[in-house]
C-alpha cells in the first residue's frame, strides 16, 4: 500500500486487513516516499509487524525484496 493512499488511513487499512481472518496471515507492506532507504534502515525495516519499502528503490530491487518478504511469509 501507498503511504499515502487518498480518502484513508492507511493504518486503518492494515488493521482492518489483520482483523478479517481470511486476510489476518497477509503480509503488509507500505511504500513510502517521504521516507528514504537509509532512514528505513535506520530506524527498522518493521514498525508494529508492518514492512516499509522507499519509493526510491530500482523496481528489480523492489521485486526482489517483495519476494523476499513472501518467501518469509510462506516459510512461517
């Protein structure tokens, strides 16, 4: 999801997602641009369970990551 998604929260988003439970085991990820990569790091690639990727990245980057995150997801 998009940081900054128009007409919602996304927070309120994910919680609704992690409350349904068809959807509670789906990972989510936020993309932001108004944080960078190094502040991402900085500050820890998860807050409360929540991934965030910069806007910023190469696409295969993000595909690679992305794939990561599922792979992690499916190992659990």
């Amino acid at each position: 999801m998009d940081i900054k998604m128009p007409g919602r929260a996304v927070a309120d988003v994910a919680i609704q997602l992690q409350a349904e439970p068809s959807l509670s085991e789906t990972p989510v990820v936020f993309l932001t641009g108004t944080v960078t990569a190094p502040q991402i790091v900085r500050h820890g690639r998860k807050a409360g369970g929540l991934r965030f990727l910069p806007k910023t990245m190469p696409l295969e980057t993000l595909i690679a990551r992305l794939g990561n995150i599922l792979r992690g997801h499916a190992q659990r």
